[in-house]
C-alpha cells in the first residue's frame, strides 16, 4: 500500500506542473498588450508601464514563470488588482464557504444516492425501482437554477421553514476561527448557531447536490446489480446470511470502485461549478469569487482561483485512487 501511494504521489508532480503552466499562460493568452487590456482604452503609458513592473511582464517569459512557480511554492498566490490584497488571505473565507457547501452537498447526495441505488437493485423491477430511476433521471435532467429557485419559493417564501440566502444570521454573526462556519460555532460552543449554520446550507446543498445524488444512484444501481448476479452473494445468501449483510458487507464493497470514481469526478465539478448556486443563495464561495474577478479583469486572481480549484480537484482524484486499493486490494498490484 505504502508503495503503490508513493507512486501515485509522484504522478501528482507532472500533472501540477501542467496545472502550473496553463494557470500562468493566462495573462499571456490575452490578445495585445495584457496591461493594456486590464486597464482599459483609457490607460496612460506611465499606468501601463507600471502594471507590466508590477506583474513582471517585463522579464524574459522563463524567468516570469520561475517566479511565478517561486511564489507559489512559498504560499504566494500574488496579490489582487482590485483590493490590493494578499490573493492567499483574501481567498481563504470564499474558499472555505465552498468546500463546507461541496461537502454538505456530497454528503447529501452519497447517502441518498448509495441507498436508493442500492434498494433499487435489491427489489429491481419494484414500484420502487421504477420511481427512484424516475426521480434520478429528473434529477440529472433538472436545470440547477430552476430547482434552486422553486426551493426557495416553496420552503423559504411559502413556508418560511429556511432561510434564502447567505451562510448565518446577520444578526448573530459566527465567531470566525477556521471560516467553516460548522466547525467555528461548534469551537465557540454555540449550538443556537451550528443550527443555524446548517438550516442555511440544506437549500443550496440539495440544489448543488442533486445531479450528483442522480448519478451516484444510477451508478450504484446498475454496479450492484452485477455484483447481486455472483456466485459468492448466491453462496452467502445460501449459507443462510441475513440479507442486510449480504447486500451492505459483501455485496456493496465490491461494487463501490465505479461509485467511488463517480464520487470524486463529481466532489471536483462542485468545487469549480457552482457558480449559480452561489449567486441564486448569494453563497460567497469560490465561483462568485472567480466570476467577479472576470468581471473585474482582475487576473492574478482568476489564475490563482482556478489553480487552488484544479489543486483540490487532483487531490480529491489521488484521495480517490488510494480508496480505489482499500476497498479492493488487487488495485495495488
């Protein structure tokens, strides 16, 4: 095991020095002059001179990159055009609203979607089978705005049982420690809070994870019905094993491997996509963040957000491929 994650480690180095690159070509992939265009029609020389000193599109392009590479190994991400900030500070509570969201939302979607796959193929060809296959193909097949939109009508407008928008109580703001308002209420002993905290992520949460609870659904469903199909589960169910046992102990871990690739695929596509989520629930996460620096030609920042995202995007991948020889431990060879 030891061996087979060092290998996976080393793999991480090209494919981040990849990353690297295209991140840094950005600025350089503007047509004309990239000072030029970010400031705008208006610019004077001196401005534009200065910019280009500022981002060092003074020096040769390797040098540019060697630094570039420098800062980032040092925790430098550069600093944004707009605020004048630190981009790694600046970046840290966006960052941290959209992991907390990805991680509600995947939780959401991985229990409801493990179990209804699961049920769905233990009584395949049930009323219940037909309905869950339904619901999942509406679920994929559903606009994330528009669900987004009819939740906060119906449980927020209607109901009034949650709230629409934002991460806490403007008027009982959380204590920040971590920027994970969960775990910075819970450290705070503020139970009144970590309530509220997540009244304010299940609408966004089952907005952003309802594709993803689709799709793990159908995946486990159909891997589960090749796995109820072996001579083992036969063989244990003729021993007289309790059904319960049979399905979860040795009929699910063997069909977890393509669930599990579903999983980390969709865990990395909530981290970069979900940018009407956060603006529907005005949830001030990573795709706002990005979206704004688009809007505010703000490029140190939009390289560095997408970097930090493709970073976590790989790393959920390697996390991934090390469960991949857990579950089953043939992988490693």
């Amino acid at each position: 095991m030891l061996a087979y994650t060092i290998r996976r480690l080393l793999l991480l180095i090209p494919v981040l020095i990849g990353m690297s690159l295209i991140t840094f070509s950005i600025i350089h992939l503007i047509p004309g002059n990239p000072a030029h265009t970010i400031l705008g029609e208006q610019a004077t020389p001196a401005a534009i001179e200065e910019l280009e000193r500022n981002l060092g599109l003074d020096k040769p392009y390797i040098v540019q990159y060697g630094l570039y590479v420098k800062g980032l190994l040092t925790g430098d991400l550069g600093t944004s055009l707009r605020t004048k900030s630190p981009i790694s500070e600046e970046m840290r509570p966006f960052l941290a609203a959209t992991v907390e969201l990805t991680i509600f939302s995947m939780i959401f979607a991985i229990i409801v979607g493990v179990n209804a796959g699961i049920v769905s193929a233990w009584k395949q060809n049930s009323w219940f089978d037909y309905t869950s296959m339904i619901i999942a193909l509406v679920g994929v097949s559903m606009p994330i705005f528009w669900l987004a939109l009819v939740e906060q009508w119906i449980f927020a407008q209607e109901l009034g049982w949650l709230p629409a928008f934002g991460r806490e109580n403007a008027r009982d703001p959380v204590e920040i420690v971590t920027h994970l308002y969960l775990i910075d209420s819970l450290l705070s002993g503020r139970v009144d809070q970590f309530w509220g905290s997540i009244k304010h992520l299940i609408l966004p949460g089952i907005a952003l994870g309802t594709i993803p609870m689709a799709i793990i659904a159908r995946m486990t469903r159909s891997s589960m019905l090749e796995v109820l199909r072996s001579d083992y589960i036969r063989t244990a169910k003729a021993k007289g094993t309790h059904q319960f046992f049979v399905i979860y102990k040795h009929g699910l871990k063997n069909a977890l491997i393509p669930v599990l690739t579903v999983v980390g695929l969709q865990t990395g596509t909530l981290l970069g996509g979900a940018i009407l989520t956060e603006t529907i629930f005005s949830w001030p996460g990573m795709g706002r963040y990005i979206f704004e620096a688009i809007g505010n030609r703000d490029y140190p920042v939009i390289q560095s957000g997408i970097l930090v995202v493709a970073t976590i995007f790989v790393l959920v991948n390697l996390v991934v491929d090390l469960l991949y020889a857990y579950v089953d431990p043939r992988i490693k060879y």
